[in-house]
C-alpha cells in the first residue's frame, strides 16, 4: 500500500494519524499502521500503547500471521466524531454531515444566493442551523466553492462563479460557528476525499478531473494535493483553446476557455446551434437524445471529448500522474465523451505516457459536500500544515493533541 497520506512526522502528529487511520480503513494491524503511514514498528508500539491508556483505541481479535505470533487488531473505541460538509454553488448549499470512515449520515440542500450583501453571513447561518441539530461531536466544517482560496486555513476566496473577490469565508464562519473551519477549492476537496477513501490509498500522485458546469482539475502530487501559489492550482477549464469564428465567452472574464467550449453552458450552446436540442434544452436533453441515437448530439459529445482528451494530454505531460480520476456532473453521459476523448487523449500523449489509465467514477451530488466534509477528516495526516491552526483544532477536538 502506498503511503497515500504523506510522511507522517514523529511528534504530535503521530497520534492524530494513527486514529484518523483506523477511522478511515477501520480495524488494522499494528505492522499494517506502520506501513502505511511510514512509521517504525517501535513507534506504533509506544502511540498505540498510549492511545489505549487514554482509551481512544482497543485491541481487538487476532488475524493469522503467515509466521510467529498471530496479529492484533488495533480499533477505535468509540465515534471520534463527525465533520460537517458544505458545498457552495450559484444557487444552492449542499450540506453532509460525515463520520470518520466517510459513511454519509445526513444530507440537505439550502437555496442560497451567493450575490446577496450578507450571502457568507447567510452561509454561516445555513450551517449554524446544521450544527445545532447535531447530537455528536463536532470535529469541524469543510467547504468547497467554485474558485481559487489562497489557503485552507486562511479561507480568503476568489470565486468569479459566485461574484465573490478576496471574501473573507473562513474567518466570518469561523467567527459565527465557533468551530474550526477549512475552505478550499471544491475539486480540491474532491481530491483529498480520494486520499482517505479512493484511489488515493493506493497512488500518491493522481488527477481528479470534473466535467459538469465547469471544467476542473486536483492535483495531487507525493501525497499531497498541490495548491499553487496563490491557492489557484488546476483550473484547467481557463486552459486557452481555439476554435473557429468568435471566439466564446467564459465565466472568468477572458475568451476561448475550454471550460466556454465544453463546460455545460458551452455544450448547450453548440448543441442548439447543431439543432440537436431545441432552445430550451438543457444537458439532460441532449444525453437523452444521445442515448436515443441521435447523430447530431453524439457528435456534440464527440468532439467535446476530443477537445477534453487534447488539453487533458498536456497537463499529464505537465505533471505525469500515475492515473486520472474523472467525476463530476458529466459523467452521466460519459460513453458518449469517451468516442471522442480515447483516441484524441492517446493520440495526444508521448510514448511513455499512453498507457496512463483513466477511472471513470460514479457520482452523486453529495460527493461535493462529503469532498469539503473531508478537508476535516484529512487533519489527522496534515504533515505538510495545509490546515495551520485549524488542522491543530480538528486533532484537539479528536482528542489526540
């Protein structure tokens, strides 16, 4: 198993990754722990040791050992508590509560509008309500939006999508909710979900690409998700493309994005003009039509996939994953991508690169908000310091710092 977390350091942090370990893969062994958080066998002797004293773990039945003694399984005591995730769109809040080993418990939606003068006191609000009818422990609250956050423990937001510029998220909820708060970049929060419960366990260096409303990219890269410089990483969508005549508008500002040709409102857009849908037609028109062999809206997604696949190529060569992950909205139609995606992709990438396999992953609409959930439950392995103080909090709360 790759040691998706990261290097764990010796210290305080040992503790709060040996809990956050056994909450997301449940019962280990104690050589299993060590393995994968790339620690010594004496120091999970000596954590393990103390993390039952204060009665956070137990042993648990033996497995068979393929030689000497049998091994123990090392378990949680009791819940270590749940985090709360939210989910900002242009017009609604997805809301999940999650436990430790990333089970759903609770979901809801709020209409939100994100233009309003009050729209973050409003979202502080909105998860006040959320937190006040829980009956477990609070660990703390993630959230994800559509934009660029210079870092999660700051929480300052740059969302064009929402009309937000330098908004002041994580310290107003942190302020009104009296919890620790982690905000980041909504495909971001999707990435560190994969760590704890995907293909992260087994890839330390991974893609997670969403197609839907916009076009998205996390990166992760040793283990940990790479933010850039200014907490912008990724945003593939603004990648510049070029088509023929006029050259479409997009949501960031500029011209030609590729998110303005194969993002929802670019898909719809070419749909209609190819008389594929009519002009009320939306996304969900089009996959059907597609689904019923109309020839014009497969070409549609045809040639989206292609142009996916081309600027998709280049940010392998840019970065060479071992695999890429593909989630999002648009995944629902997917076969109807994939004509045009495979042969442009593989087309597009160096001999050496060919083979990278991509994952197609179902999706729900609460895998945004269980993502941002996640920003949380990550703490326990936050060796690099993404979270800062509110990382520190989280561990606290677990009862492991």
């Amino acid at each position: 198993m790759v040691n998706a977390q990261g290097p764990i350091p010796r210290g305080d942090l040992v503790p709060s990754g040996v809990v956050g370990l056994l909450g997301t893969q449940g019962p280990t062994s104690r050589a299993e722990i060590a393995r994968a958080l790339g620690l010594s066998p004496a120091t999970v002797t000596q954590v393990t040791k103390d993390l039952i004293a204060r009665g956070l773990v137990e042993e648990l039945e033996s497995v068979p050992s393929t030689g000497g003694r049998p091994a123990r399984l090392i378990g949680l005591v009791t819940d270590a508590g749940v985090a709360l995730g939210a989910k900002v769109t242009a017009d609604h809040v997805a809301v999940v509560t999650v436990e430790l080993d990333g089970t759903v418990r609770s979901s809801s939606s709020h209409d939100y509008d994100p233009a309003a003068d009050d729209a973050i006191a409003r979202l502080g609000q909105i998860l006040a309500k959320e937190i006040a009818e829980l009956d477990d422990r609070l660990l703390g609250v993630g959230v994800g939006v559509p934009g660029a956050v210079d870092s999660q423990a700051s929480g300052i937001v740059d969302a064009p999508t929402l009309g937000w510029q330098a908004a002041p998220v994580g310290p107003t909820l942190r302020a009104a909710l009296d919890t620790p708060v982690l905000v980041d970049n909504d495909v971001n929060t999707l990435a560190a979900a994969e760590r704890l419960y995907g293909i992260g366990r087994d890839h330390s260096a991974y893609l997670v690409v969403t197609i839907g409303r916009g076009i998205g990219c996390g990166i992760v890269v040793d283990g940990g998700i790479y933010r850039g410089a200014n907490g912008g990483a990724g945003e593939i969508g603004h990648i510049p493309v070029f088509g023929d005549g006029d050259l479409p508008p997009c949501t960031c500002g500029s011209t030609g994005c590729l998110e303005a040709y194969i993002g929802a409102a670019g898909i719809v857009r070419a749909a209609r003009a190819r008389k594929a849908i009519g002009p009320r037609g939306t996304i969900s028109t089009l996959v059907r039509a597609a689904g019923n062999g109309d020839v014009a809206a497969r070409k549609v997604f045809e040639q989206a996939g292609a142009m996916l696949g081309r600027a998709l190529a280049g940010v392998i060569h840019t970065v060479d994953p071992e695999v890429v992950v593909l989630m999002g909205e648009g995944v629902d139609g997917w076969e109807f991508w994939q004509t045009g995606f495979e042969p442009s992709f593989r087309r597009s990438l160096l001999p050496a690169r060919k083979d990278v396999p991509v994952v197609v992953e179902p999706w729900t609409e609460d895998q945004w908000a269980r993502g941002a959930a996640s920003l949380v439950l990550t703490s326990p392995f936050d060796s690099a310091g993404n979270g800062g103080e509110q990382s520190r909090l989280v561990r606290a709360r677990m009862g492991t710092r």
